[in-house]
C-alpha cells in the first residue's frame, strides 16, 4: 500500500515536471516567433513597396525614352528574372509566413494543453457559455451557415467559464470548417441543450460531409487532424476532452453520417462537480 502511493506521488511530480518543461519551452519559443512575424510583415511590405517603385520607374523611363528605353528594361529585368523577382520574394515570404504562424498555433495549444489543469470554477448557465462563445464567431456565420439554437438545459453547472468556452469555440470550429467543405450547398450548425440524469448534456451538429469510418479511432489522439496541411495543430479534440474530464463529464463523438455529425459534451450538475 505505501509502495502504491510512493509510486503515485512519484507520476504526479513526474507529471507536474512534464507540464512545466512544457510550458516553459512553450513560453520560449513563443517569444522569437512573435518577432519573427512581425518582421515577415514588415519585409512583406517593403516587398510590395520595392514593386510598386519599380513599376514606377520603369513607367517613368518609357515616357523619357519611349522605345529606345525597352532593350534597357529588358536587361536590367532580365537580371532581376535570374534571382527569381519580385514574386519569388512574395512567395517566399507567403511560405515562410504560414510556416511561423504554424508554429506559433501550435505553441498556443501546447500552452493549453499544459495548463488544462489549471481552472476556476464557479456557477454557470450553460446557455450563458455556449452564447458567449457564439460571439466571437456568429458574425463569420452570417449569410452562409445557418446556427440554430435549441436551449433547453436549467441545471447550472460548477465550472471554468473559459476553459469551457474554449471547449465550445473548438467543436462550433470545427463544424464551420465541416460545412466549408462542402460548398455548393446550404448548411446548418445545431447547437442543443437539455437537463440529464447527472447534469446538462450539450450537442453540436453540423450538415457537413461526415467523418470517415477510418479516421473516428484517432479523432481524439494528440496530433490528429483531417484538415488540409497547414490548418490547425491536431491538439483541439484532445485538449476539449481533457477540459472536459477535469470538470468531471465526457465529450465524444456520437453521430458521423453523411449531413449529420454530431458531438456531445455531458458535465455535472453543481451540486455533483467534483470539488
């Protein structure tokens, strides 16, 4: 017995460890990359400034020398042409920047999931968090998705407001991106709410394409992810679930047809939240 709980004071330091090595090297990274983007900006910029001078300036030379100055823009264009130009440039930094934002979203959700137990908790209205949510993305959703509401939950909830609101802004997320896949038809996202045995129970539908038999198993694996390369960091499922274990309840997915998938989060009542 003392053996048993020597071991598991010894995992949680080894945890503790881990969580802070994390977010430390989170931190240090986060720092130059904030920099590093801001200086591919700035260069993005002065790119599209050194354009726009040159075309001036090749406008200029035609109107003194008319076609006597051609085989001379030629040339000196020519030069340009063997270095890759203008374009090239714009290129480049388009490549460069989408790599430093990768790495700065994937910093972000590193520091997330390392401070995933780490929360408030206090009384809530799940329909107050599920609204307050729906702020920072409704206006994106005017005109092409429609967001229907079906509130239904009374029992308030002990909880992190923002912990859970991150949880929420991830599956409504993904469910936007769901619905961008299909295109050429219209789409609905459902958001619906209810009272259950223990608690409230929370569902998030969307009228996209459907998951993949194939891919279901690793939805919630850290680094997953069906997006196209480059979009998201594969960490959002598995951070949204650990938020929601540490509250005591259990996010899965329970539909996936074509038209239909539908992923449901049920935490405890108040008076049943683990202290």
């Amino acid at each position: 017995m003392g053996s048993d709980r020597t071991d598991a004071v010894a995992y949680a330091q080894s945890q503790g460890e881990t969580t802070a090595l994390v977010a430390g090297v989170a931190h240090e990274i986060n720092n130059p990359i904030t920099y590093v983007l801001a200086n591919l900006a700035e260069l993005e910029r002065s790119v599209a400034a050194v354009s726009e001078t040159l075309a001036g300036y090749r406008r200029e030379l035609q109107s003194f020398a008319g076609g006597a100055a051609d085989s001379r823009i030629a040339d000196l264009e020519s030069k340009l042409d063997e270095c890759g130009g203008v374009a090239l440039a714009s290129e480049l930094l388009c490549d460069a920047t989408e790599g430093a934002q990768r790495i700065r979203d994937l910093v972000r959700d590193l520091l997330s999931l390392a401070r995933t137990d780490e929360r408030a908790s206090a009384p809530l209205a799940i329909d107050d968090v599920l609204d307050q949510t729906l702020r920072l993305v409704g206006r994106s959703l005017a005109g092409r998705i429609e967001l229907v509401r079906e509130y239904r939950a009374t029992r308030p909830i002990e909880g992190d407001r923002a912990r859970l609101g991150q949880v929420f802004l991830n599956l409504i997320q993904n469910a936007v991106d769901a619905c961008d896949a299909v295109p050429d038809r219209p789409h609905q996202i459902s958001l619906r709410t209810r009272d259950s045995r223990r608690g409230v129970r929370v569902e998030v539908e969307d009228s996209g394409p459907g998951i993949e038999p194939g891919v279901r198993r690793s939805l919630f694996a850290p680094f997953f992810t069906t997006k196209p390369q480059g979009s998201g960091t594969g960490l959002g499922l598995y951070i949204s679930r650990k938020i929601v274990a540490l509250h005591g309840g259990k996010l899965a997915l329970v539909r996936c047809a074509p038209g239909s998938t539908v992923f449901r989060v049920d935490l405890p009542a108040a008076e049943l939240a683990a202290p």
